[in-house]
C-alpha cells in the first residue's frame, strides 16, 4: 500500500486498508493488480483528477481540496 505521497506503507489487509482510507475520507486506488498481493494507493481520486484535467487545459489549480 502507498499513501498519497507516494510512501509505500507496507504490506497491510484489505480491511487496514478499507478502515484507513474511511478514517482518512479517501479512496482506494489499484495501482498493480498483476502481483500478489495487489498494489493499492490510498488517496483522493477525485482531486488527482481535476489536476490532471487542469494540466491538461494548461491552468493552474489553486486552494482546491
């Protein structure tokens, strides 16, 4: 598992993993599904998202969380 920062957290259960990203108000994203165990990032997908999309159109995001 990795957090949003890209730290790779360790191996942890489904169920750590679950509870965390519901404490935290996050998502699990599957980074790897072809090694076991799978590899899941928690983090806020919707907020990746729209700085993809800004990037894309070339603006720059600001105070948005």
């Amino acid at each position: 598992m990795f957090d949003e920062n890209n730290v790779n957290v360790g191996k942890l259960p489904f169920g750590e993993v679950y509870q965390l990203a519901m404490n935290l108000e996050k998502d699990i994203v599957l980074r790897n599904e072809k090694v076991s165990p799978p590899v899941v990032k928690v983090m806020n997908y919707k907020l990746e998202l729209m700085k993809r999309v800004f990037k894309k159109i070339g603006t720059e995001m600001t105070d948005i969380d």
